[in-house]
C-alpha cells in the first residue's frame, strides 16, 4: 500500500514523461494514478474486488451530475425494498445500520452496475468509503474505516457501549460527500488500464496488448506484493465484498491468492509467478521498485526472487520511513513486525 505523495515521488524519479508503470499487485492504484496524472501510462492488476474498485474510479471518474443522479435514483428504489428483505438480513446489520440505511444498501447492491457503468462504479466506490467507521462520520454504528470487525464481536461492542446506529437520510449523505469529492473537478488522465483479478493469469493480456503494439513496454515496475502471513484482506473488507454481492459473514479466503499467506512455499511460488512475467514485460533498463514487509522471510523470498529475475540489475535495500499507512501498521503486530522497506534494482 502506497501514500499518494509517496507514489508520485518514485513515480516523477524513476519513469520518464510518456513512459509507463506496472503494477501486478495494485491495490488502490495509488502508483497507476500517480503515473496516469503525470504525463505516463499505468496497467496493473487487483485480485480483491473494493481495491479494484477504488482504483478503478480513481482511474476513470465519472463526471458529477450522472453520479449524483443515479444516487437519486437509487434512492427512489430504495423504497420498493421490503420488510421481508430487510428481515433476511443477519443481526449484525440491524445493529449496524438504520431501516433507511440499509434500504438504500440494499438498493445500490441489487442495482448499481459497477463493474461496467462508469458512474455506477463511482457511486459504488464512494459508497464503500463510507459504508463503515466513525460513528455520524459513515452509514455505520461505530467501527474502523480501515477494515470491518467480526460481526459477534461488533455486536458485543455497541451493547456494552450501548451504541446505535446513526439516524441520516443516505441520499443527503451521499449527495454531500459526492459534491465535496468533485469540488476541485476531475483530473486530466492518460492511458491506464487496470484489470480484475489474478495477476498469474492476467498478465498474460498485457503481453498479448504489447505484441500487437497497442501499449509499450514497461519503464517501472512499481508495485507492493501482499505479505507473508500478515492478514487476509478477504477477510478484513467482508462487509465491503459484501456491498459488492459477496457473502453477509466473513471468510479467510475468496479463492486463489486471496489468502494471508501462511504457507511460505505458496507465498514464493507467488513471488515467482508474477514477477517473471512481469519481467518479460519491461524494457531492457527499466527500473525495479517493491515495498515488502522488513521481516526476514519476506524480505529474503523477495529479493531471491528479484535477483534471480533481474541478474543484470543492481539490487539496493532502503529502510522505508513510514510509521503508519502500510500493510504492517494497518493490519500486523507491532510488536512482530519491524516495518516495510523498499528493494529498488536498477
């Protein structure tokens, strides 16, 4: 996971205007968009639905007036959602949401297209930024933005703080927030493309588009793998897979790869995997920069991987800087983990 300012940095230093980033790992496209509003292009790919979605948005906004029309319209079909349906729906929800709440929910899940309707998919991703965190702050009852709590824990939580759900009219929420996002309008983007799914699998297409010329060979490979046995992110975005039509409980896993890598040699054949088909992607003297985890396995399955792909390429180790805002703060022991550094060959 990368900061924005952070992205633009490594991006403006290590790939020339008109050139073009990789990201097989792409999370939020933080380094895509960095690339896409700086005069670059940017491809990669995201297995986790929400990290697609946000990039994806990011990469290719809608203009304002359709996504505040189809949140109006989503409030109209919000009153056909019956009591029934609210009913089906487990405990966790009711002490999460408000009625009108979950109507709209409801409603955005069963008829926004996000995965092919630019506005659809805007609306959807700023739906999920706001589905749970501060209390008054979100659609939820108090929880963390940054991922949801088991529901049972949840619910034991809001008992014994005896706290409610908070009572907003969604649409007037949502139709603010949407104002204030375009309040300084849309940016100017260049080429980008950022595709759904498994980077084992997917980058196959990039090199098909390349053989036919319809995009260039890579300056920068950019890019942050998941880490080894630190979290699932499956498991800590449910309730947002769940807005996106997945399950209503949380689950370790989602399919290949979409694990917390606990088993150290499928976290190499992973390494392995992308990284050599990225490498035939990139231009002889592109330039070769990965955050990983600091701690001794991750670090050294990474840089063994890199080298043995890279040989030409010098590799240096960087301490990374950061304190928050990484996959180790975010979701890992801090008291385990000893932070994230960043492996540029060159």
């Amino acid at each position: 996971m990368f900061p924005l300012l952070f992205a633009f940095e490594v991006v403006e230093q290590f790939c020339p205007k008109g050139g073009a980033v990789l990201d097989p790992f792409a999370g939020r496209a933080s380094s895509l968009y960095a690339a896409a509003v700086t005069g670059r292009k940017g491809y990669g790919v995201e297995i986790n639905k929400v990290g697609w979605l946000y990039g994806h948005a990011k990469l290719n906004p809608s203009p304002l007036e359709p996504v505040l029309s189809r949140n109006a319209n989503i409030g109209q079909h919000a009153t056909f959602i019956s009591e029934s349906e609210l009913k089906e729906l487990p405990a966790f929800f009711h002490s999460c949401y408000t009625k009108r709440v979950l109507r709209y929910l409801l409603a955005a899940r069963q008829h926004l297209a996000w995965l092919s309707d630019p506005s659809d998919a805007t609306l959807m991703a700023l739906i999920l930024v706001y589905l749970h965190g501060a209390k008054e702050k979100s659609f939820s009852n108090q929880m963390r933005q940054s991922k949801a709590m088991a529901p049972e824990y949840s619910i034991n939580w809001w008992y014994e703080h005896d706290s409610s759900p908070p009572d907003i009219d969604p649409i007037q929420f949502m139709e603010q927030r949407i104002r204030w996002r375009y309040k300084h309008g849309l940016p100017i983007v260049e080429d980008n493309r950022i595709l759904l799914g498994d980077s084992t699998k997917l980058l196959e297409e990039f090199a098909k588009l390349q053989h036919t010329n319809h995009i260039p060979k890579f300056d920068l490979l950019f890019t942050s793998p998941p880490y080894y046995n630190v979290t699932s992110y499956h498991y800590d975005q449910w309730l947002r897979l769940w807005m996106l039509g997945g399950t209503h409980a949380p689950t370790k896993s989602g399919g290949d790869w979409q694990n917390g890598f606990w088993s150290q040699s499928l976290y190499h054949e992973l390494l392995n995997k992308v990284f050599s088909q990225s490498a035939a992607l990139m231009k002889d003297h592109a330039v070769i920069y990965v955050r990983t985890d600091a701690r001794q396995f991750t670090l050294e399955t990474t840089l063994d991987v890199l080298r043995k792909l890279f040989p030409s390429k010098e590799a240096r180790v960087v301490e990374s800087p950061l304190k928050k805002n990484n996959q180790t703060a975010l979701y890992g022991d801090k008291s385990q983990k000893p932070g994230e550094v960043d492996i540029i060959l060159a």
